[in-house]
C-alpha cells in the first residue's frame, strides 16, 4: 500500500505534496499563498531531483499518468509555477504584476492525460 502518493522512488518528496495540485490556478494558488522561504526550499529540491522526476514520467504516455504518478507529474509542473517567484520577482505576492486572480486560462480544467483536444 502506497500511503504517500507519490511513487517510491520520490518519497523523499512527500513534504512538498501541497504543490501538487492538479489545475494550474491551484498550482499558482499555492505558489501566491507560500512564503518566500516555502518557495525556495520546494523551488531548490525540485531542481536537483525534476530531471529524475521527468526521466520517470517520461516512460509512460501521458494519457496513461495517474495516481501517484500524476502527483509527480502535477509537482513538476508547480516547479514552473514556482521559478517565478524564486527566479524573477523574489516574492511570492508582487506589487506589480497582473493580479493572479484575473488570470483565468481556459485550459485549466482540460485533463492533460486525456485523449484529444482541449474544448
């Protein structure tokens, strides 16, 4: 019984599960309500174990990505979402950008595992 919801390999991980979220307005939800400090330690670990991360996932099609292993693909793509406020703006909350509450992609809650185009 997997009880971390990650694959075995990634349980070194398990304390960043808040990250893996499945949407990306969830993904940047998490990134706008975490300190800068919460950033930087989920922003520093990713970056040394994605590449294992994606080596992983990238066995399998995507569509066939699930349970743990959609968790892990979910982390990874918070990694995105994250390297702004690390990368850039050195700020989980900046003063001037577009407030992330009006940004609303109309991809959001297309399944990127599914088959065929998003609607």
């Amino acid at each position: 019984m997997n009880d971390i919801q990650l694959p075995e390999q990634f349980a070194d991980l398990v304390r960043f599960l808040p990250w893996a979220r499945p949407t990306e307005v969830q993904r940047n939800d998490q990134r706008w309500s975490s300190t800068l400090e919460e950033s930087q330690a989920f922003y520093t670990t990713m970056l040394e174990r994605g590449p294992a991360a994606l080596e992983y996932l990238n066995r399998l099609p995507l569509h066939d990505i699930r349970g743990a292993d959609r968790t892990l693909l979910n982390m990874c793509l918070a990694l995105a979402e994250c390297s702004a406020t690390v990368e850039m703006y050195e700020n989980p909350q900046p003063k001037y950008v577009f407030p992330i509450a009006r940004f609303v992609p109309v991809h959001d809650t297309w399944d990127a595992g599914s088959k065929g185009a998003a609607s």
